[in-house]
C-alpha cells in the first residue's frame, strides 16, 4: 500500500507561491486600501522600511503553514488538487479567518479590513492546498 509522504518541492513551491500573492496582494491588487484602512501613507512607509525582523517573522509565518498543510495532508490522504484546495480553504477559514474578524470587529477595525487580511489567507491556503494536493510523494 502506497503510504503519503511529505512531497518537499511541492511545500517549497507554495512558499514561493503565497510569497508572490503576498507581493501582489499587498501590491497592486489591495495595497492603497489596505494602507488607508491600517493608517498608513507611503511617505510613512518610505521613511520607516520595515527590518529584517519583518521578513524573517513574514519567511516563518509562510514556511509553517506550508508545511503544517503538507504534514496534515499525509494524515488525512488528501490526493487531488481540489480536495487540497477545499480542505486549505476550510483551515484558513476556520481558523485564519474567522478569528481575524472576529478581533477586527471588537477593535472597531474596517471590516473591509477583515476582508483583505482574511482573504489573502483564503486564497493563499487554497492554492497551498492546491498545489499539495495535485503535487504528491508516495513512499
């Protein structure tokens, strides 16, 4: 019987993969608003560039998730690209996104904040999901 194993090329590849919608969520796609919503303008954002303490919490923050995924999928049998992608999205739902607007709404923050925030996970575990899924290593 074929046993599900981590398939690491693939779990390398969502990192790659939710680091670009990352740039492109916070980019062109969201960034004016997500800005306006959090307070920021780039003259303050150009005066103060974010350290390495931020990008190597932002690598962390990508490289767990990934892997936790690939880990859950070897437990759970995922074997297909769309139940990978379903099975993400439900993670970041429940647990992701949920809880950020639920935090949102007692802080009083925009709830198209909420949207922004929770939806990048969304869509980010969703195609983590999806690329685990499809992307599978038998030992």
């Amino acid at each position: 019987m074929k046993e599900l194993t981590i398939n690491h090329l693939a779990v390398w590849l969502s990192i790659i993969l939710l680091t670009v919608l990352g740039f492109l969520w916070y980019g062109p796609l969201f960034g004016d608003t997500w800005m306006k919503l959090v307070g920021l303008d780039m003259a303050t954002v150009e005066a103060n560039p974010p350290g390495a303490g931020v990008w190597i919490t932002n690598l962390v923050a990508t490289i767990v998730p990934a892997y936790t995924l690939a880990w859950l999928f070897t437990k759970l049998q995922v074997e297909s690209a769309l139940r990978g992608a379903l099975i993400g999205l439900l993670i970041a739902f429940a647990f992701v996104h949920l809880s950020r607007m639920t935090s949102d709404m007692f802080a009083f923050r925009p709830y198209e904040l909420s949207w922004i925030t929770g939806g990048f996970s969304l869509v980010g575990l969703a195609i983590a999901g999806l690329v685990l899924g499809a992307w599978r290593k038998y030992k």
